[in-house]
C-alpha cells in the first residue's frame, strides 16, 4: 500500500458545496470531503441519492470500494470513516468499520508515527485510557495546544489541524475523551459533562502547565467547562458558540415549542415528551440519529432521559470560574447552532480576562457547522489571537 508523503506542507481545502436538500446531510457530506479526504467530484455524484441513513451507509461503503479497487488509500480512509458514522450504534458493523477505517489510517500514516514526528500514548483514566497524539513545536516554539473535538468527533480527523499547530509553532496535544471515537466505540465510555476530569488526566501525565485548550463543536462547551475548574489552562478556545446544550437543540425550534417542552421537563412530564421525541424521529432523521446515537453515548434508556443527561452540558452555574482569555469562533450559517446565542455566553461569561468572538460566514466558506468550508481561516485566526494574548 502507498504512504503519505510527509515532506509536504500541510494544506486544508477550502469551498462549500450544495450537494444534499437534507441540511445534515449536506454538512456531512460537505466534511467528507473537506476534513476526511473525499473527493469532491465522486461525492457530489452520488449526494443526491442519500435520503436515510441506510443510504448513506451504503453510499460511502460503495465509494470506499471503489476506491480501494483504484488504489485511492485517502479516500478509502474518508469513506470508510463517515460510512460508520451513520450506522447505528447497536450494529456490530460499526465497530467493524470504525476499526477499518482506524487501521488504514495508522498504515498510511505510518511515516508520521515511525519516524517519530508524531507520538501515541495511552493515558491512564478510569480503568481504561484516553488515546493521545503529542506532536511537537517546528521552529520558535510559542506555546502547548491541547485539542479535542465534540459530540460525534474521531481524533483523526484533527491530525492535519494539529500538523498545522505544530508547523506554526505549538506542541500539541490531541486527545480523546469519554464518549468520543474509540474510547467509545471500543472501551464503552460514555460521555461526562465534567469535562475537567479527563483533562486533568492529560494535563498530570504531561506535567503541562500554561496550555491553550481547543474544543471543536461540543468542545465549545466541554473547554471552557475544563478551564473553569483548572487553572493550567490559560486560554480557551470553542470552536462553536455552545452555552448550553439543551438551549442549542432547541433553538431553531419557534418560542412557543421552546416555551413547551422546557416546560415539560420543569414538571417532569416524562412520557408524553417520550411521545413527541418519537413522533420527531418518525418524521425528520436527523433527529433519529441524535437521539439514538445521544441515548447509547450518554448512557441512557429514553429520549427523555438523554435530553436530562445533556441539561448538566451548560455553561449556567460555572461561567463565573472561567477567568481566562477566550475565544469563541461561531458560523453565520450554523445548522446545529443559531449565532444568536453568542449573547447568552456573552453575559455569563462576564469574569473573562478577555472575551473575544470571531464570526466566520458563508462568504468565506466558512458560514457551516465549525467552519468546516475553510479550516486554514480558522486555525491562522486561533493562532494569531494565542500570539495576542501571550505577547
């Protein structure tokens, strides 16, 4: 099998394609191509064919054929990848694909991890591990990263934004967590809203101090949680706006839902929001799978149950801790996260050494979910204000 030529400087793609009516699908299809290594011409072929899950699952397992047949390692690993992502979590076929995809990877790779430019650990955490990767400073070293991704996130797909670090200056550290890639998927941890404990692990194994910490989509939440409760950690980056999570899956619905359904969680209406969460399934799959893949990640036996599980996911009652300098970098065309609810972390996050928020949009390619049109911007904008604060 070929290898990846490592002597090449990193570089991200950058554009935003329509390829899906399906607003989730679209974005997926959109990351295949632009964090995973899917080829846009081959993708957009087959987009419009996509309608379930099981036609995604299908579609990318075809795609990944296909590409193997033709000797196309990185796009075999892409399709590979994303194909599991929409199997649900009860198939044992997923962690046969995650596996695939995992040890392609770590073939193609290889280089990076042989010669040693990058370093696989094993943290010790709660009878099992957090996988990290250590990858150090090229030139005048400016600082220690650590970088983790959110709520359906895969570690590899941060390598290259962690090369990227490093080219520019940074040691850095990107690590999974309960509830994310394999240590879900093979140890079955499950996810914990106190975000600081298995940062904490990181941070005593490396003996890291002064860190800048990063956290992609759900990690909007899950860093600056972390820097509230440990002082290592002198800024913070999310990499989406993410208050709350409860206020982010509910606030594209109208007010008068929202005004409801809170409601019915204050009395503890259990079973008639069960009702309404499955008649949601029933007509819309994205929220089929956030709530199935939400009920096996977060541990619990009802949507009802997952949607109390993720109410602990809120910046309220801690923002006050957070005193570093942070950065909030949100999306114009955000379908997960509406950009309004930047106010409500503006005003708890009021203790902040420095509080900064950097808006991307559609005009950049960089209006989706994290950006995901143009990851260049996003990390030369991290970059740039970490050389701000520690000027």
């Amino acid at each position: 099998m070929e290898k990846y030529d490592i002597s090449q400087k990193i570089e991200f793609k950058t554009g935003t394609y329509e390829l899906n009516s399906d607003a989730n699908f679209n974005f997926q299809l959109n990351r295949v191509i632009m964090w995973d290594g899917g080829d846009a011409d081959e993708v957009a072929a087959v987009s419009q064919n996509i309608r379930t899950s099981a036609d995604w699952v299908s579609t990318m397992e075809q795609l990944a054929e296909i590409a193997h047949t033709e000797g196309r390692t990185a796009n075999e690993i892409a399709y590979l990848r994303m194909s599991e992502f929409f199997i649900y979590d009860t198939d044992p076929k997923k962690k046969q694909r995650y596996q695939e995809a995992c040890d392609l990877f770590y073939d193609y790779y290889s280089d990076y991890f042989d010669k040693g430019i990058v370093q696989r650990h094993k943290v010790p955490y709660c009878g099992g591990y957090l996988p990290v990767m250590v990858t150090k400073a090229k030139g005048k070293y400016k600082g220690s990263v650590l970088l983790h991704g959110g709520n359906d996130s895969y570690y590899e797909e941060l390598f290259f934004p962690m090369l990227y670090l490093a080219e520019n200056g940074f040691d850095v550290y990107l690590y999974e967590g309960p509830g994310q890639g394999g240590v879900l998927r093979l140890q079955n941890m499950k996810f914990t809203h106190k975000w600081e404990r298995p940062t904490k692990s990181i941070l005593n194994y490396f003996k890291l101090r002064d860190v800048t910490i990063i956290g992609a989509s759900l990690g909007g939440f899950l860093a600056p949680r972390a820097a509230a409760f440990d002082k290592r950690i002198k800024r913070v980056v999310g990499w989406s706006i993410f208050p709350d999570f409860f206020d982010v899956i509910i606030c594209d619905h109208p007010k008068p839902m929202r005004d409801m359904i809170d409601f019915m969680f204050r009395k503890g209406f259990d079973a008639p929001l069960n009702k309404l969460y499955t008649k949601m399934m029933e007509k819309e799959e994205i929220i089929k799978w956030n709530l199935l893949h939400g009920m096996y990640a977060y541990d619990t036996e009802t949507p009802c149950d997952y949607v109390k599980k993720i109410r602990k996911f809120t910046l309220k009652g801690i923002a006050d801790k957070i005193d570093q300098d942070v950065l909030i970098i949100g999306a114009n065309k955000d379908h997960f996260i509406m950009p309004y609810l930047f106010h409500e972390e503006y005003d708890m996050l009021q203790n902040a050494r420095s509080l900064t928020l950097r808006l991307l949009t559609d005009k950049q390619n960089a209006g989706a979910h994290c950006n995901v049109g143009n990851s260049k911007l996003v990390f030369d904008s991290i970059i740039k204000w970490i050389e701000c604060c520690i000027e």
